[in-house]
C-alpha cells in the first residue's frame, strides 16, 4: 500500500494497522539512515521509534504532507542532530563537572597542603558511602576512569554512573564542611 495511504488511514480514521503496515515499511530505511547520523545501534532505533511514535501520538495534529517519505526523513534527521547536541551537551557538563568539582584522591604538591584531619574526613567519608556509590567514585576519582568507561564495565548506564558520582559529591561536601 503506498505510503500517503496509509498515513491518511492513521490521520483520519486513527488505523492501528495502517500504522503497523507504515512501521515495517520504513523501519529499516529510517535506521539505516539515523545510524548513518549516530553510527550507534541503540540511538538510530530510538531516535526511528521515536519519530514513527510521536507520528501516532500526534496523527490527529499532523498537517497535510504532500511527500510523506521526505517528512520522515527529515523528521529523523532532526531527532539525530537533536540527539547529537544532546550528547555533546552532556559530554561538555560532564566535563565542566569533572573541571570544577571532582578532586583526584592522589598525592600531589596541592593535596599535601591538606591538613592530616581534612584528609581522614575524606577517607572516612568515602568508606561511609553506600556500596555501589563508593566504587563508582574510586573508579572514577582513583583509577582515572571515565564515567562512560564505569558504565560500559559495570554495565549501567552513563546517566547512572554520573548520579551516583554526584551522590558521592554532594556527600564528601557535606562531610567535609
């Protein structure tokens, strides 16, 4: 069935399987053409799905689209730039975080400064952490590890990994003022 057909039986007569035809029809096109943008798996079929729904979602809204094929494609390839600046974004917090906030449990020049008290508070501070928490941050602040690294070994997600380094954070703060 062509594809102005279909989406005019979703737009107007709200058909699940005019839109399930629409689905498997341009699944794969799509996915191979977001994965071209993200060159990750996991993003391209979100970003297809999340196109392809919010179609659904938003069938009784759309407006008239005299190249249905064209609307998609260019409907994923917003969702992947989206994405793009989305985990640029990230990247640059995380970074900025890293810069300002975290400090490196190793011995160097300016921590030799710290007075001997301040340090057992930070030590003990980091054995009081929850369990998961603690290794997350002595991954990260001790072996050097980035949080997309800790993810991938622990097999959770980036956004955990920095949840968790920030609950630390915020702990070692309020233990040490």
């Amino acid at each position: 069935m062509a594809i102005a057909d279909l989406l005019h039986r979703i737009q107007h007569n709200s058909d699940e399987s005019a839109f399930n035809d629409l689905y498997k029809q341009q699944y794969f096109n799509l996915y191979r053409y977001a994965f071209s943008f993200l060159g990750d798996k996991e993003a391209a079929e979100e970003v297809v799905q999340d196109v392809l729904l919010k179609i659904w979602l938003g069938r009784h809204k759309l407006p008239v689209i005299k190249n249905v094929q064209g609307y998609l494609y260019v409907a994923v390839k917003n969702a992947c730039l989206n994405n793009i600046r989305s985990q640029n974004s990230k990247q640059l917090k995380e970074e900025h975080i890293n810069n300002a906030y975290y400090f490196q449990l190793i011995a160097d020049p300016a921590q030799l400064l710290i007075s001997k008290q301040l340090h057992s508070n930070i030590l003990r501070a980091v054995a009081a952490l929850p369990p998961k928490c603690k290794m997350i941050f002595k991954m990260v602040k001790e072996d050097g590890l980035s949080c997309n690294e800790v993810a991938q070994i622990l097999e959770l997600s980036p956004k955990t990994v920095f949840a968790q380094l920030a609950i630390a954070i915020k702990k070692l703060e309020s233990t040490i003022k």
